[in-house]
C-alpha cells in the first residue's frame, strides 16, 4: 500500500532544508467513484521528522492535506552527511518511512 | 478449581491490555478532537488556541486566488520568539484543522505544505509561544473546490 517517498536534504547558511514527498491517495472521505458510492477516508495522520536520530518535527496532519503530500520543513545546523529520516502512519496503521544523507 | 479458573482468566487480562495498548497509543498521538472538529471555533478550542492574539510576526505566503482547490499551497514562518508549533487552519473546510507541528531540537518554525480548501475561505495560522497562542490570517479565493469529486 505504502508507495516510495523521495526526500532531499541540504545545508545552506547554517540551515539545513528538508523537503520530501510521500506517496499518499489522502482520501478526504467525501469523493465519489464513478459508481457514485463515497471513497472511506484514509489519509496520513502522523509525520516525524528526525536529524541524527533527533525528533525535530512532530506533525499531525488532517485528511485536508493535498494528495501525495509534500512537505518542507527547515532545521538549525545540520551539516553533509548527517542523517535525515522521515516518518509517516496513516488511519489504517500503514506507515513508510525513508533516510537521506544532507547535501 | 476456582484458583485455576482465576488464574486463566487473570492471564487473559493481561494478554487483551497488552494488544489493546499500542492501539490507545496511537489514537492519543492523533488529537482526534481537533481533527474532528468542524467548526474553526471548536478546532481552535480544541488545541488551546480559542484566545489566540493577532499578531504580525506570523508570515503567510500564499496565493491570493488559487485555481484549484484540491492543491493550495502554503508556506508559514512564525517570527514570533520562541515558537513551539504551528498549526493550519482552513476556515471554511468541512474539518478545519488542517495541520499541526511540533518542533524541537533547532528546527525553525517555518512548515510548506500543500492543502485542499473546498471554497474560498480565509486560513488561519496559530503559532504556540512560551504557552501563549499567536494567529494570523489570509483569504485565499478559490476558483474550482478541492474536497468532493
């Protein structure tokens, strides 16, 4: 269920930038399908945003976000080659997470 | 006969609240109140933020008219000193909280995120301040809605 995430991390002027992208249909609850019948909700609800292990962000997030959500978050320091790691779970307890080094 | 009876019962016990807890773990992360509030009243409430102060060291940047509804995105940075979290709200939504983040550790108060907005509605920001809660808004107008099909 759970599809490939992409991230990218880089340090620039003492501020290290994470932007990544998470595979997610975030179904508001509310779509029809073309037989007309409500598409159940199902959509992220917790993000985790960690620097060498570190939490740095701690996002919980509503079906209101768009589909395949993309993210950007900024964090003090950080210098190439420290550890990124992004984390998510959704309503149906399905989580993906995925690492980069900074740039 | 009773005493073993006691036994596997009390034994049973223990095995449910074990699988039930990591269940009651998550559903305490994911403040299903503020999420399931439908008014931006009862969301802000709901996170603690109902007296939020205006202020304008909170910086929305945002299109003024998004076309489509199902992808606005939105960019915060709170300039208020010492901000803990910043939470989205979109005041016309169905559900209007939107997002929430708590940062620690060096991160900057400052989030990106796309959002849906099912009609032309102002969003409201709310940062969190040594226990005080900060907001700001913008109106964004919205030329096709992004919550039904």
């Amino acid at each position: 269920m759970a599809g490939p995430m992409k991230m990218r991390a880089t340090a620039q002027g003492g501020v290290t930038e994470i932007r990544v992208l998470m595979t997610h249909p975030m179904e508001t609850g509310q779509r029809k399908d073309s037989d007309g019948k409500l598409v159940p909700v199902h959509f992220i609800q917790s993000v985790v945003v960690k620097l060498n292990g570190k939490t740095v962000v701690d996002g919980q997030i509503s079906q209101a976000v768009s589909r395949n959500p993309v993210f950007s978050f900024r964090v003090k320091g950080g210098a190439k080659g420290d550890k990124v790691e992004v984390s998510w779970v959704d309503n149906h307890g399905d989580s993906n997470q995925t690492e980069a080094a900074v740039a | 006969m009773n005493k073993l009876r006691r036994l596997i019962l009390q034994g049973a016990g223990v095995v449910a609240a074990g699988l039930l807890a990591p269940l009651n773990a998550l559903a305490a992360t994911w403040n299903k109140e503020a999420f399931g509030a439908k008014s931006a009243a009862d969301a802000l409430k709901s996170i603690g933020a109902a007296d939020a102060a205006a202020s304008n060291d909170i910086v929305i940047e945002a299109p003024e008219i998004a076309e489509n509804g199902a992808v606005v995105p939105i960019e915060v940075t709170s300039n208020v000193p010492g901000t803990r979290s910043i939470a989205v709200v979109v005041e016309k939504n169905p559900f209007p909280l939107v997002a929430k983040f708590d940062f620690t550790e060096g991160a900057l108060p400052y989030v990106k995120v796309n959002v849906k907005m099912g009609e032309t509605s102002d969003v409201r920001i709310i940062a969190e301040a040594g226990g005080k809660s900060y907001t700001a808004s913008k109106n964004i107008k919205i030329t096709i809605g992004g919550c039904g099909g």
